[in-house]
C-alpha cells in the first residue's frame, strides 16, 4: 500500500462514513447464485456499517487495539462488518495466534481460537445463519440474527485516531503495518481513480477471489464508494458465466479496474 497524493481527503472513518451516509446512489451491489441481487446505496451501506460498529462495540465490548481475523472473502455482508469493527477500533491481524475477534462464513480452526467468533451466511438477504451450528466454537454468535437489533447510527465516544495502527497492508509486495491515516490515504487514491472513470461508467466489477478480505480490499472498496461508484460484486460461481459476467457488467455500467 503506497500512499498516493489525492484530492478527496479523509480526516478519519467518520469522514468518510458522513459521506458515504449523504449518497442515495448505488454503493455496494451483491450478485450471488442463483440470479440474487441486492443494492445498497451509500446511505444504506453506513447504516450496515454503523450497525456492525454497534454490534462490536456495545455487545462484544470491543476496545481500540483489539485483534480481528477476517476469514471471509469480498461479500456485501463481509465488507460492512469489516468496516464496522475498523471503526470500533479493532486491528486487522492476520498473524496473530489468538485473536480478539473471527470474522467469516465458513468456521475453520482458527475460528476456536478467537474470544469470539462472529458467523456469518452468504445467502443475500439471510436473517440468521443457514446451516447447522454444531461444529461453532463456544461463545460464537450469529451475525445475521443479531445484527438487525442495533442502531443505525455510530456515534464513538473516541473516534479512532489517525494514528492508530489498524493492521498490514501491501506495500511494495511486503506486508507491512499502516496507521489509518495511512491506509484513508490509499482510499483516497482509489477515489480519484475511479472518479476518473467518468459519468458514463456507474460501477466497479469485482469477483473475489478465494483470499480472505484484507486492508487493500476493503482501500479499493471504500474508494470506488467515495467516488460515488458501485462495487458491483459477482459470486465467483456466478462469474463463472462469461456471457452472464458480461450482461451484469453492461447492465450496471461498471468495468473491471485492476
């Protein structure tokens, strides 16, 4: 992640979060099997956010420093709670042995190694988590069941400061640890390049990959949100239709950006 120069510039996430919060066009766009498609604008999308940092902060009482491990690939659903838990303060950690916090759809062994683990269902519009809990580590809750109750607006008592070091980002190919002044400005330079993709262009594809969610991912979300775009996601299964790939790309304006 190489700080770039760029016009729009974010003070801190609640920067951000107020402009996001002012945007009634399309911010996030989920297409998943089956044809499901859900549309969130960038007032919705800060109100799922603000829901998670909410979730986070009076449930789980998260702390500024607390460790997460996002185990969960690009999703409408991953990218809000991941941001929400940023703006509660938590550190993105890949590397740690025992995390604070698990973030992801599919529990795993390092899910039992976390204090809590958060589980989340892919299906678009689920209300609780789908499948069986049995194999779920003692203390884990459902995201999707729970996440409904809280507010939709984030007020923190302490807004994260732009020193705070929030996790590893790439930098020159190395992992390497960012401040969140540092990774807002990569955001920022992601804004600029999708606001160069002009009036005719409404979206950026994107088709995760099998790589969990990480700071440059949710850099290059935020951006392309910030620039008034569409992150149009597209389930690699869906994806796996060039024609069908190509109908949603013409249908939601959007290009791939590498």
């Amino acid at each position: 992640m190489t700080p770039t120069v760029a016009s729009q510039n974010f003070a801190n996430l609640e920067t951000f979060s107020r402009l996001l919060a002012s945007s009634p066009r399309p911010a996030l766009i989920w297409y998943g099997t089956d044809g499901e498609r859900v549309e969130l604008s960038g007032k919705v999308t800060e109100n799922w956010i603000a829901k998670s940092a909410n979730l986070f902060v009076d449930e789980l009482d998260a702390t500024h420093g607390d460790s997460i491990r996002l185990a969960a690939t690009q999703h409408w659903r991953s990218i809000v709670a991941a941001l929400g838990a940023l703006r509660a303060g938590c550190v993105i950690d890949p590397e740690t042995d025992r995390p604070t916090f698990w973030l992801g759809f599919d529990i795993d062994e390092r899910a039992d190694q976390a204090e809590v683990a958060v589980v989340m269902d892919r299906a678009a519009l689920a209300t609780r988590y789908g499948h069986g809990t049995d194999d779920w580590p003692d203390d884990a809750i459902d995201y999707c069941a729970e996440i409904r109750s809280f507010g939709d607006l984030f007020d923190p008592i302490d807004a994260v400061p732009g020193s705070h070091g929030i996790g590893l980002a790439t930098t020159d190919g190395q992992a390497t640890a960012v401040t969140l002044s540092e990774w807002l400005e990569e955001v920022a330079a992601w804004c600029d390049r999708a606001s160069g993709l002009g009036e005719e262009t409404d979206g950026v594809v994107v088709v995760p990959s099998d790589e969990p969610l990480d700071l440059d991912m949710l850099a290059r979300s935020c951006g392309i949100m910030a620039a008034g775009k569409a992150v149009v996601l597209v389930d690699p299964q869906a994806a796996q239709n060039a024609e069908s790939l190509s109908s949603i790309s013409d249908d939601e304006r959007a290009v791939s950006m590498d």
